[in-house]
C-alpha cells in the first residue's frame, strides 16, 4: 500500500518505527531509529527483537527480490511500477477467474506468508483488448516495526509495464503475511485509493475487495470472495 511517508500506524504511541532498506532489501540497511524512548527494563530486549527482525530482513535474499528490481518491478519518479503480464496467472476475460489465482501464486513468492517477519507484495489487475492480466507481485515498500513485529508494507503500484503497451489497470492487489488478516484501515483509505478496485488477501487466501467509490456521494463496499461469489461484508461510512 501507498501510505504518505512518516506515517505512524495508528495506537502507536508505545510502538517503535523505523525504514530501512528503502530501494529493497538487498541494497543494504540503514541502522534502525528510535522514534519513540524504550520502556524502562525491556529496552535490551527489544533492541535484540529489532537486531533480529534487521538481520532476518537484510540477510534473506532471494530470487525474486535480488533479480526482480528493474525487471518485475521498479522505481520511477517516486512510484512503483510492476511488469506483467506474470506467466503464474492465467488471463481471462472474466476479472474473477485473474482474482482467484493470485493469492496461491503469491504465496510462493518468499516470505509471503511469513506471519510477523512476512514481506507484503503489491501488484497490479490489468486489461489489454478486453483480457485480463495480473502483475508480479512487487516488495518495494518500507518495513515497520511494530514490536514485537516487522511489517513489510509494499506500495501500491502506479504503472504498469507491458511489452503490448496500452495497459488499463483495474486494481491493485496486496497480501497480508499472516491470517486472519482483512482489509486495514490503511487499506480502506479513501485517499488510498487509485484504481476502481482494490484486492487484499491474506496466507489464509480470504479474498477481499474494495470497491472504493471514489469521488462519488456514496459509500465504498467491502465484498469477501466466498464459494466464487462476492458477499457484500460492509460498507465504508465517510
Ligand atoms: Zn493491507
């Protein structure tokens, strides 16, 4: 998700927060801040908790993350933008059927369900000519540390690369590395929001989905994707 930078996650006044490895993991890290004091006698523990979330962080590289930056996905001018189409996802012209394959295909991606020290990836729903595709699945993001947890929040992406050209993105998609997980209130942040819908699914692939309704008098509306259908779950009230 896109969230403005220096953001403190909500309730945080005891958390500690802290970014590194901004351009991802393997460009290496930048030595965690304190934002707010540690508490009295468990300061030495968490500054271990975050030593450790650090190392398994910056130690963990990958395939995808070492390989993948300027080739799945990238930087520019502030924003992400991700290549697609991703052979894992089969396209179709029913949007549903993409939807339903992303989280199994994300899952494999590493870390992607590695609960509290997990990796979030963003990615993007497209069509070219009517079909539908997905992107790979992007990292770019920052890390948070919410003692006792790192969250590794990805960004929404803006842009799509297709070697075909003329990509309409029609949403987003991020996962959550652990269950139950559904929408945050970051997610459902009306200015949050860039396409007309926005996919979540967490390690447990509950499908959720956005329809923001942005710009628009009435209400967003959350579906969760049951026995392949959209139940209608909530409604977002401004
Ligand atoms: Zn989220």
């Amino acid at each position: 998700m896109r969230y403005a930078s220096g953001t403190v996650p909500h309730d945080s006044a005891q958390r500690i927060r802290f970014n590194f490895c901004p351009a991802g993991v393997e460009r290496g890290c930048v030595r965690p801040t304190r934002t707010t004091p540690a508490c009295g006698g468990s300061s030495m523990k968490r500054w271990a908790a975050m030593l450790f979330a650090t190392m398994v962080a910056c130690s963990s590289g990958d395939w995808h993350t070492r390989k993948g930056d300027g080739t799945f996905y990238g930087r520019r001018a502030g924003d992400v933008w991700v290549r697609g189409p991703w052979e894992e996802i089969r396209p179709s012209r029913d949007v549903d059927e993409v939807i339903e394959q992303l989280c199994p295909a994300i899952m494999k991606l590493p870390r992607a369900s590695a609960g509290a020290y997990g990796q979030e990836y963003c990615g993007a729903i497209y069509s070219v000519d009517g079909v539908y595709y997905a992107s790979y699945g992007s990292p770019l993001g920052k890390t948070i540390l919410m003692y006792p947890e790192t969250r590794k929040q990805c960004y929404s992406p803006r842009f799509v690369v297709d070697d075909r050209g003329r990509a309409s993105i029609i949403a987003d998609y991020h996962s959550h590395p652990w269950q139950p997980s559904p929408m945050s209130d970051r997610d459902l942040w009306s200015h949050s929001q860039r396409w007309l819908l926005r996919i979540q699914f967490d390690t447990g692939c509950r499908v959720m989905k956005l329809i923001p309704h942005v710009g628009e008098s009435r209400p967003g509306e959350v579906f969760a994707r049951e026995e392949r259908r959209w139940r209608l779950i909530g409604h977002i009230l401004p």
